[in-house]
C-alpha cells in the first residue's frame, strides 16, 4: 500500500522535472566552465539529449537512476504498488534509449551517459574529471 494518498502522490509526480534537473545543471555547469560550449535538449536528435556538443560530436545523457532502470542502484528502488505497470514503464523507457542510442550511433554521434547516482557529492569530482576525458578522446 502506499504512504501517500492518490492525491497527494498524483501532485508528489507531477513536480518531477523532465528537464533542468540538478544533475543536468550540475553537468552544465561544469563544462561550461572547462571552456565546453554546447547545445541543451537539441529536438533534432533522437531522444533530445540532455547535452549536445557538436565541436566533439558527442551527446550526453544524464538519466535518472529510477527512471531509466539503473541496475542494484539504491535509488532506483521497485515500488511497491502498482508494480507491473511501473516495472513496464522502466522497461519501455530502456528500451527507447536503446533505439535512440543505435540511432545516434548511425549517424556518428559518440555517447556518454551519467546516472544521478554518479554526480553525488562523494563522486562528482571523479566522475566529471572522467567525463572530460570522454569527451576529448576521439
């Protein structure tokens, strides 16, 4: 059962960002201020990725651990109710990213994808530090 009445919990999910995200801005920021210049959300590409820089012609992803399934994640947990129907919506959304990923890779576009999990406070540093080295390798 769940804690939260179905009011409550319709207006708990309908806050949650699409885009903007902290993890997204935490990226952004980052690269904006190694020099990095990039486009956000370009609806040009399959799936509209979270960063696109096309000096590198690299696309970067920033999913949310839940959202997009991230394997024995703390923070990607299988909720309680409704467990088909969510399990269902995780698996549609893997599978899009799929499709959007051989799509970008048809067209040369080298991906990189970050959990929300890896830009804690604890990792962020290795994890952005990583991301240059990512993005520069060709």
């Amino acid at each position: 059962m769940d804690v939260h009445e179905p009011e409550v919990r319709s207006y708990n999910m309908s806050r949650i960002k699409s885009r903007d995200t902290k993890p997204e801005l935490i990226v952004r920021k980052f690269l904006f201020n190694k020099g990095f210049r990039y486009r956000v959300n370009d609806k040009r590409l399959p799936g509209k990725p979270d960063i696109v820089l096309p000096k590198y012609k690299t696309v970067i992803f920033i999913h949310g651990c839940f959202w997009h399934g991230h394997k024995n994640c703390k923070y990607a947990p299988t909720p309680k109710t409704r467990t088909d129907w969510w399990q269902a919506k995780i698996d549609t959304n893997k599978k899009r990213d799929i499709v959007n990923y051989r799509l970008l890779r048809s067209l040369g576009w080298k991906i990189i994808k970050i959990f929300e999990c890896e830009l804690k406070t604890k990792n962020r540093e290795k994890v952005l530090n990583k991301l240059i080295k990512s993005i520069l390798q060709l």
